[in-house]
C-alpha cells in the first residue's frame, strides 16, 4: 500500500525545520515568530475554511458520526486517566496528553479521497467538523489548568476554538463567503501545513521524550493502538458501510496533530516534549494507517 508514503511529506517538513534551526542563520528567534503567526492566524484560516467549504447533514450520517466522536471521547479520557497513574509529571501529561486523541486533519482529508473518493473527503470533513472541537477544547483544558489559567478565558480566546465555532455556525446556518474571501483565507490556510510542521521540527529536542519515556509510551499507545483496535470493532459492529468503514478506521489510526506543539509552546508547556511526541506518531502513523485498514478487510473478510 502506498498509504504510508502520504507522511512522508510532513515527515521531511519536521526534519527541515529541526536542521534550518539547528544548522543555520534561522534560528531560534525566528521560530518563535513562526509559532505565533500559525497559532494566532495560519491554523485558524485554515480550520474554517475546512469546515466550511464541505455543508454537513449529521443526522443523516448518525452512525458515521457517532462512532468517529466516541473514538475521540475514548482517547481523551485514556489520556485523561493517565494522570492518575504514580509518578507522572503534570507538566509533561498536560502538554502531551493532546497527542493521544488530536489528529492530522491534513492527512486525513487527503486520505480520505483517495479512500473514497469525493464523497470519502465529504465524510471526513463531517467527522473533522465534529473532532476538531472536541479535541481542541480537550487540549486546552489540561494546560490551562496546569498554567493556572482561567478555563473558560482560555476557551473564549483560543483561537483554533474559535475559527472552529465559527465555521461551524457558518456550514450550520448555509452562510458563504464572497469568493475573494473564501479564495483569500484558503490561501492563507494553506500556509499553515507547511509552516506549523517545519516549527514543529524547529523546537524539536531529541531528549525530551527521555523525561516521561513511560508516559510518551502510554500516550502513542493510545494513539496508535487503542484508539484504531476500537474503531474496527465499532464499524463492524455497526455493519457500516465498507466504504465509511475505511474513512472511520483511518481516523482513528491518523498520526498526532502537528499544532499540539504549538498549543504547548503557546500555553506554556513542554514544547520539546510535545514536538518528540509528533514527530514519533508521524513515524509510527506511516506504518500503522496501512496496518489498521488491511485488519479492517481481513477482520471484515475482504
């Protein structure tokens, strides 16, 4: 399967980043700025014209949606229980714990066509609609509660929440943007792949996985283990589909999203950490997105 080599991309973005940093002029200070403006402009362009470029009919896609928010649901409270386990570092679970339930939207909407073709890209793009608030709102509530701030400011003023809530309030209401500006955001969204990955790999710190090794295991294991394993047991239970089938399993077998560094880095958390953590789900989600759809086929006996 050429599924894998979809990753390789973001792969050799991170790994650009880390060596313009570490290597040449570009350095630190420069990357701090990149941080911001992906945080603050490039993600949020991005989101909303995700959702809003693609109108959405849950109600008729309930199963399809279920079973995608009880997979985000899952991970967050695995990742969620983790902190409960002796000897975990707060700081490190309330950056890292994102990284069990958040995705690569990038990759899952290109995916998903080829998967599915157009109508795959419009499944995926409901169940990114539903995921990404969920997850993002999951993201920011440890960290702001390790930072000691205020969750519903934190909420009120993310920025990926609130380009989140607005595309879907958009979609919901049939609202659409003059072509200039929906021509215009979606440029300046596209930006953020490119950018947020190569920061990623800026703040990249090879060591840092080594300061919670058990907890960075955990977290991947949920990520790319559980969270996939539940997916082909919901769908085949469900009897979806074989088509929806394959677009709910690549979800939840999808690598770590590349903005959980720039979150953690914004909210003062452990960046480095966080950016071990992508860099390794990335890796893993090359090998395991072609593994969880051919358990798929094989468990579903074709």
């Amino acid at each position: 399967m050429h599924d894998a080599l979809l990753l390789l991309p973001d792969f050799l973005l991170i790994l650009c980043g880390f060596v313009l940093c570490r290597y040449t002029p570009l350095n630190r200070p420069l990357w701090d700025g990149v941080e911001r403006l992906v945080y603050v402009v490039l993600f949020p362009a991005l989101l909303f014209t995700s959702i809003v470029r693609h109108p959405l009919s849950p109600m008729s896609l309930l199963p399809l949606a279920g079973s995608s928010v009880a997979v985000v649901l899952c991970g967050v409270l695995l990742a969620f229980a983790l902190r409960l386990a002796p000897g975990v570092d707060t700081r490190l679970h309330a950056s890292g714990a994102q990284t069990a339930f958040r995705f690569n939207s990038y990759v899952a909407l290109a995916l998903s066509e080829r998967i599915a073709g157009t109508q795959g890209l419009a499944w995926m793009a409901l169940i990114v609609s539903l995921a990404v608030p969920l997850c993002n709102v999951a993201a920011v509530w440890p960290l702001a509660r390790h930072g000691g701030h205020g969750f519903a400011g934190q909420l009120l003023r993310n920025p990926l929440i609130l380009a989140t809530g607005a595309g879907l309030l958009c979609n919901l209401l049939g609202l659409r943007l003059p072509e200039i500006a929906s021509t215009t955001l979606s440029r300046i969204g596209a930006a953020a792949l490119p950018l947020g990955l190569m920061a990623v790999g800026a703040g990249l710190q090879f060591g840092a996985l080594r300061e919670g090794p058990k907890l960075a295991a955990a977290l991947l294991a949920i990520r790319h283990a559980a969270l996939p394993a539940l997916a082909i047991g919901l769908v085949l239970a469900l009897q979806m589909p074989p088509a929806q089938q394959a677009i709910v399993v690549a979800f939840a077998a999808m690598p770590t999203a590349s903005s959980a560094y720039v979150l953690a880095v914004r909210m003062g958390g452990h960046g480095g950490y966080v950016a071990g953590l992508v860099t390794v789900s990335t890796l893993l989600g090359m090998a395991g997105l072609p593994l969880a759809l051919a358990a798929l086929a094989l468990l579903r006996g074709g």
